[in-house]
C-alpha cells in the first residue's frame, strides 16, 4: 500500500465536539440541514419518485416467500407489508402453509397497533416459543427494539391470550427484560425459569456495552434475586448463556470478538448465592457457578453442542493428544468423555485450499455441513455409525436435481480458462495472458453458480430440511425433504417459488479472479449484461462495487431483487468481491487481514478495481465502491488511499475514525480486529486505514454518500457525522442521510428501506453518469 503522509491537525478545521451528541439538540439540527439538502437534491429527481415505490412494492410484495420456522407442531412466520409496515407476528399450521398464497394465519402480535398503544416504534427483533413442558406452544418470550437499535426489551408471551404478562414480579406475572443489549431466554422445560442478562447497575456492563453476568430467575423472583451462574471479567466482551435443544445450560465469556470460554452447568449443579452479584461485578476477573465444567478447548474454536456431543470449529491449528489439527477443521468427541479428559476427537471436515466450511445443521440423526467451494455452496450429509458418535461417519453428497431442476446443468463456459491455482496462492504468472484462454480471469468456468441452503426443521423431532436455492439472477425456491437413513434427500417438496423482480434476460453471471498486491489470488463475482463493440470487446458500463473483508464474514450468492431493479435494468454491472478479511478460504482467510495485515484487505479491492478496469468492464470513472459497517471502513479507504480508483463512494453505517472507534459505542468489542489505538505502535498501523485521519487538504476526492441512523447504537453516528462535517469543509462532493430510527441496519420499515436503497442507486448512477 503506497503511504499517504497524515496531515497535521493544525492544516485540518476541528470538527464540534457535540457532533457527538447523538441526540443532542444542534446534532440533530445539523442532520436535519444535511438530510434537506439530500431530500432536495434527490426527492424530486426525474425517475426517483418511481424507483422508490418500485423498491418498496418489491418490498412488500405480497407473493414473497414467507420464511416460517417450526414449534411444537405449528409454523411461525414474521410479516410485514404495505398495510402492516412494523409487522404481524403470526402462525399457522403445516396443511395450511401447503396452500400457498390462500394459507390462513393466525395473528399472535400486531406491532403497529403495539406501537400505537404504547406510544413506542416498535422493531421486531425475534421471538422463543416454548417447547417443552405443559405450557409448549402457549407461552413465548418476545423480543422488541424501540425504533430498531440494539438495545432492546424481551417481555413473556401469553400465545392463548394473545397478550403479555404482567411484569410486576408475582407467582404468576411474566419474565421481562428491560431495555440492555442483553437476553432472556427459556432456562427449564416447564418454563418456570429464565437466563437473564442484563444492566444490573454499576459495574454491570462490558467496555462494549454488553452485560457482564447471568442470572438464572425462577418465576415471580425480582431480577435481584435470581442465582449468579457467571460474571465476565472486567475487559471481557461480555457474557451469555443459552439452553440447547437437548436441555443442557451452557455458559460462555467472550474474552474478545474471536474467543470464547465456555462451560456446562449440569443440572441441579451449585450456583452462587443472588447475594454475590455484587461483590463478583465489583471484581475483575471471571467468576463462574462452583457447579460448572470447564470446556477445555483453544480459545479461539468454536463449540456447538450436539446430540450428546461437542462440535468443535477450529480457528487456529491445536496440537492435542499428539495429533495436529488445522485451522478450519470441524472435529467431534462425546461431551462426558471430553469433560473427563479424554482427548480422542474425530476428525469431520479438514479444509483444503479452495474448500471451507461455512456452517452447519443438525437433524435427529444426522448432520448437514454447508460447505463453501471457491464461493458456492454445496451439502455434504453425515451420519454417525453409533449415537455415542465414537465409530466411523459415513459421508454423503445429496441429490439435489427435484429442487434445482435445470439449474443443477453445468453453464456452457463462457470461454476456455487454462487451469487456476487456488485463490490465496502466491504466483507470479497468475492472470497473466495465456493464448489458450480468452479470458484467464475466469475461475472454473463452467459450474453453476447456485446458493443452496440449509436447516433442520426440527433437531430433535426428525431428518427434515429446510431447502432453499437461488442464485444472482434466480429467485428463491423453498422446498422440504427428509433424509433416508443413508443421507440421502427423500421426497423433496416444493412449498414456494418466488416470481422474478427484475428483468434478468441477458443477464451473464461469472467468476473471476483478481490478483493483489502480493499475489495473492482473490475471487469476485461478476453480474450484468455484456455491453460489446463492433469488434466484440468490452465497453465500459457504470458498475457498483460491493465488499465488507472482516470479522470472518463472507459473501456469497444471493438473488438481487433491489440492485436487480435499480441497477441491472439500467445497464450497469455489479459485482462482488471476496476479499480476505472475510471467511470465504476459512479463519486464514480471515486471519491474513487482521490487525497490521489489515492493508491486505485495501489491497485486496483495489485489485479487483483494477481488473474490472483492465479487463474492459468498466473505467475509474464509471466504477463506484459499496459496502456498510466494516465494509463502510472498506470503502472509507477505497475514498481517501485510492481516489484515483473509483468514480464515486456509496458507505453506510461505517466505521471512519479509528482513532477512537474503540471508545464509541460497541467499538471497544472490535480491537481484536483493528488493534488498539492507544498503544502507540499499533496506533502506527491502525492510522494507515483510518478514513478520517486520511483526508488531506487540496486533494479532490470521488463523490461520497454517507448514510447512517440516529438509533444505531453498534456503530455510532459520529464516525458519518464527523467525516462528511470535515469533507464539506474540504469542499468535497458530499450527500448525507441519517434516517432517525433503523439502528445499524439503518431503517426500520419498508418505506424507509426503500427510500435508502432508491438513494444509494440514484447517488451511485448519477455520479458515474453525469459526466
């Protein structure tokens, strides 16, 4: 990465400290200034108004899939449409959902008559059906965030009545949360005891803003009076527990965003006395019921209960019991042997330089890997020979041909492609020419380019899947089949296919590969319709950019009903790119762009700029980068280290000066990401992908929409504020659109939606076009 120098403050007007102030009286007059300024610009544009309402019938549309997951027998379903925008909370029964569009719902909550009573704005934020005991299926516990932020309340359900209890603690009042960014969650069978984390008051809450303890209640007790199952440390992240399907209670730290401590609580085990609360918060380091077994695992991994045994995902390699396994391996050992010492683990899944493993879903007898094969997905079932899970696992690739028809037959190549390393190999011939390819950029040629997913219906009930299929240009398919006891899929139904929302004829879809700064391969996809001279090379069309690269996150194939409209209809191209930081090549794909590598992700976009630039797709000029959150900080340096590279800057909800991220909100949870700025020598590093640290003075920068929201309590407002503040007394292109409620996913309705996406497409289009 070429180094840019940092001005001095002194060349640079201080920004106001009350820009902070997210609620704050000038704050918000300031927001106002700068959401009119956009509204006017944009509001009454020609063909605006149109793609707007086209965005939010697409939104709305009553013909959507509507995704139910099971309990106790029936499908539950959250809804939201034109007449009911903050949404229906509903159920309905196997038979009925079967009928499609005529399928008859019972109504359980209506949040827009919850909001209006309540005088609050309401956003759904899920919601536990009990499963178990003699209240299954008629008690809930519902979870609500006013106007869309983290921070949110979880109140017990009565589902015969169709109301919630009272809160006041009695015999037969109901379990409530106040506001936190905690939980509470189903503790026993009977439903007579809750998991709570929450603010419990001083000293309650992580650097991060997360609860330190849990408490277990039993019904009618104060939150002051329930057990004390566990207490972060002081630093941590914060702490959780949850109840498995198979009814054991597991407790866990986060010590930082990427390790975990964790423990079973057999039942029936000692606890501490409500009476310790206090003096476990006054301390520093972890304090843990007596009762609770330690899971001896790296820090690092991940643990997955399932059956009566441990699922652990590598992140590092782990020496154990003189065996090595790497990162990115999936092994497996019988919890209570496990617990007892034993170290004989079974190895499941071992990455390969172009496989990882995405995730995973567990039926009654077998589990269902989601793997990840250069970007695409495929299922892999797996079937223990014994239920103590000891003996050898058979493997089986499910045929998928009923559900994805003529989908699942290779493309025809678009064009001949000599053979490729894997991405992440170093080699300096890669996408160099080659006379026996017309374009080496093409990654395995050929395949198609599908998404397929999926989920257990029921754990513990049946072999049942949830099936679903897509690709860029396809819409969803939703299907559910059982697994034969050999993993094989049996009786695949198709429930609903969703109508298309965009016209994708002539639509190419295809998969490149990029080469970064130090070689390393990266892979991208392409999506949009050729646009050829007489001659039959490529001409340059407006094209948008997408990537996020952190926290282990990857992108893959989805259908695009909105870029689809707004975008591909246009005849511009998008694409997105799967850049390191992210976990497309398992945790050292994410792991080679932490920290002081982190400018291995900047290097890694850039270099897909440049190819779509060199391979004719587009020009500087006609290419605009997008990305939101960490993808926000992306294309934050995509605007201030690579200005030369991009016509224009879509970023939302984005973190940009990481001087002080770390100290805003939820920040304080990502320096194992980004390191910490107040250590001097990683201050030295962190400078170099601090967008708002970057800006210099004299230097004309692409032009930038930044959007966030007043509710979002994850990544603070300040970080859009402050930086668009600075670049409008830089003289810079800048719009900016907070919208009031949403939280980090920056709008709470559809209407809000679509006017965010209406004016992340318009922005991207004119300032790629209007030259």
């Amino acid at each position: 990465m070429t180094t840019a120098p940092v001005p001095p403050s002194s060349a640079l007007e201080p920004v106001p400290d009350w820009l902070d102030d997210i609620e704050g009286e000038r704050a918000l007059a300031w927001v106002a200034r700068r959401n009119a300024a956009t509204r006017a610009a944009f509001d009454d544009a020609p063909g605006f108004a149109e793609l707007r309402a086209d965005i939010e019938t697409i939104l709305d549309a009553p013909d959507r899939i509507p995704r139910v997951g099971q309990a106790v027998g029936a499908l539950y379903n959250f809804w939201t449409d034109a007449g009911h925008p903050r949404g229906l909370w509903r159920r309905t029964t196997w038979d009925s959902y079967r009928t499609g569009p005529t399928t008859d719902w019972e109504v359980l909550l209506d949040l827009d008559a919850l909001g209006a009573q309540e005088r609050t704005s309401w956003v759904w934020h899920g919601a536990a059906v009990l499963r178990t005991g003699p209240l299954a299926g008629r008690r809930a516990l519902v979870t609500l965030s006013d106007g869309g932020a983290d921070t949110d309340v979880t109140r017990e359900f009565d589902l015969d009545a169709r109301s919630f209890l009272p809160a006041s603690p009695t015999a037969a009042a109901g379990f409530h949360r106040e506001a936190s960014k905690g939980f509470l969650a189903w503790a026993d069978d009977a439903g007579e005891a809750a998991l709570l984390a929450t603010d419990f008051g001083p000293g309650s809450l992580s650097p991060a803003g997360y609860p330190r303890q849990v408490r277990r209640l039993r019904r009618g007790q104060d939150p002051s009076e329930g057990e004390v199952l566990l207490t972060a440390a002081a630093d941590d992240d914060g702490a959780w527990a949850y109840r498995d399907r198979w009814g054991r209670t597991w407790l866990l730290t986060h010590p930082d965003f990427h390790t975990e401590e964790l423990w079973l609580l057999p039942d029936g085990a000692p606890t501490l006395p409500a009476a310790d609360a206090d003096r476990c918060l006054a301390g520093t380091g972890v304090a843990v019921a007596p009762g609770a077994l330690h899971v001896d695992v790296p820090a690092s991994a991940a643990v997955t209960p399932a059956w009566d045994l441990l699922l652990i995902e590598l992140r590092d390699d782990w020496e154990a019991a003189d065996r090595s396994y790497p990162a990115g391996s999936l092994l497996t050992a019988p919890i209570d042997a496990f617990l007892d010492g034993s170290r004989e683990l079974q190895v499941l899944f071992t990455p390969t330089p172009t496989t990882s493993l995405s995730g995973f879903t567990v039926t009654a007898h077998h589990l269902v890997l989601t793997l990840l094969d250069d970007c695409v997905t495929t299922l892999e079932v797996l079937t223990p020979a014994d239920p103590d899970g000891v003996g050898p696992w058979s493997r089986h690739r499910p045929r998928l041909g009923a559900l994805l028809g003529d989908a699942a037959a290779p493309v025809a190549p678009q064009a001949p492609s000599a053979p490729a390393a894997a991405p992440g190999t170093l080699t300096a011939a890669a996408g160099s020419p080659s006379p026996a390819a017309a374009d080496p950029t093409l990654l395995r040629p050929g395949r198609a380019l599908l998404n397929v997913s999926a989920s257990a219906v029921d754990s513990l009930e049946d072999d049942r899947l949830w099936l679903t299929v897509s690709s860029f240009t396809r819409p969803s398919t939703l299907a559910v089949g059982a697994l034969d006891a050999d993993g094989e899929l049996d009786g695949v139904e198709v429930l609903r296919a969703a109508p298309a929302r965009f016209d994708a004829r002539g639509v190419v879809v295809t998969q490149h590969v990029a080469v970064s700064d130090d070689g390393t391969r990266v892979p991208y996809f392409q999506i949009g319709r050729p646009r050829l001279d007489d001659a039959g090379s490529p001409l340059p069309s407006p094209t948008l950019l997408y990537g996020y690269g952190g926290f282990e996150v990857s992108l893959g194939i989805n259908y695009l009903p909105i870029t689809g409209r707004a975008w591909l209809e246009r005849g511009g191209t998008y694409v997105v790119a799967n850049i390191r930081g992210g976990g497309e090549y398992g945790p050292a794909w994410h792991r080679t762009g932490l920290k002081q590598h982190r400018h291995r992700v900047y290097e890694d976009f850039a270099a897909v700029a440049r190819a779509l630039v060199e391979r004719g797709v587009t020009a500087p000029k006609q290419l605009a980068v997008h990305g939101g959150s960490n993808g926000g900080l992306l294309v934050g340096v995509m605007l201030t280290r690579y200005p030369q590279l991009v016509g224009a800057v879509v970023c939302e909800v984005p973190l940009l000066d990481m001087r002080r991220y770390h100290r805003l909100l939820a920040g304080a949870s990502w320096e194992a990401e980004y390191g910490n700025p107040d250590d001097p020598e990683q201050w030295e590093f962190i400078r170099e992908f601090s967008p708002f640290h970057l800006l210099q003075p004299g230097r004309t920068y692409p032009p930038v929409l930044l959007v966030t929201s007043t509710r979002d309590d994850r990544v603070h407002p300040a970080h859009a504020r402050t930086m668009a503040y600075r670049m409008l007394a830089l003289g810079q292109d800048v719009t900016y659109f907070e919208n009031g409620e949403g939280g980090h996913g920056r709008a709470a309705t559809s209407a809000q939606r679509a006017y965010m996406y209406a004016l992340e497409h318009e922005f991207a289009w004119r300032a790629l076009t209007r030259r």
